[in-house]
C-alpha cells in the first residue's frame, strides 16, 4: 500500500514538474508555432502522470474510472486543439520563424 502510494506522488510530482517545464518552455520559444510545440507535446503527458498518479492514489473505484474517462477526453482533445490552433493561425497568414545559416552559427540551418 505504502508502495502504490509513493509511486502515485512520483506520478503527481513529475506531471507537475513536467507542466512546469512547459510552461517554461512557450516562455522561452520565439514564435508562435515553436510555444504550441512546446505546450502541445507536454501538456498531454504532464495530465496523464498526473491523473494516474491520482489514480493510484484512489485505488481501483468509482472516481479511478472517472479519471480515466478524463485522460480519454484529454488525450483526444488536446492534440485536436493544438492542430486546430496551428491550422488557424496558418490559415490567417502567420508565418513561422525560420533563419537564415550566418545567424545561427551555421549549425543546423535551413536551406
């Protein structure tokens, strides 16, 4: 018990921290489509520990159940409104930052 417990606050812990290092992440990203990347990837995986950490917090009953039918809608909906947004904002002409190979060093450019 005490097992299930300890890996449910690992669960917890990294899911926030993960959502965190999200947050950061569309901080620090230059334009808009690199900040949706950013939040589109982490905020799936950071729900998901978080509610099976829940989860296993709660033991196998009814509000367990409950949170797995929010993951199931989180898990659908999320990478749809990421692609809805990017598509919307590519549909009204926003560009992406794209730079040239002299101002990233030459590492990595695109041609």
């Amino acid at each position: 018990m005490i097992l299930i417990e300890t890996v449910g606050w690992v669960c917890i812990l990294a899911g926030a921290l993960l959502g965190v290092v999200g947050g950061a992440g569309m901080h620090r990203f230059p334009d808009f489509y690199s900040r949706l990347h950013a939040a589109g990837i982490t905020d799936t995986l950071s729900a998901a520990l978080v509610l099976l950490g829940l989860g296993l917090q709660t033991g196998l009953s009814l509000t367990a159940f409950k949170l797995l039918l929010i993951f199931a809608f989180l898990f659908l909906a999320s990478p749809t409104a990421t692609h809805a947004l990017a598509n919307a904002a590519r549909h009204h002409g926003l560009k992406p930052r794209v730079e040239d190979d002299e101002e990233d060093g030459g590492e990595g450019g695109r041609k």
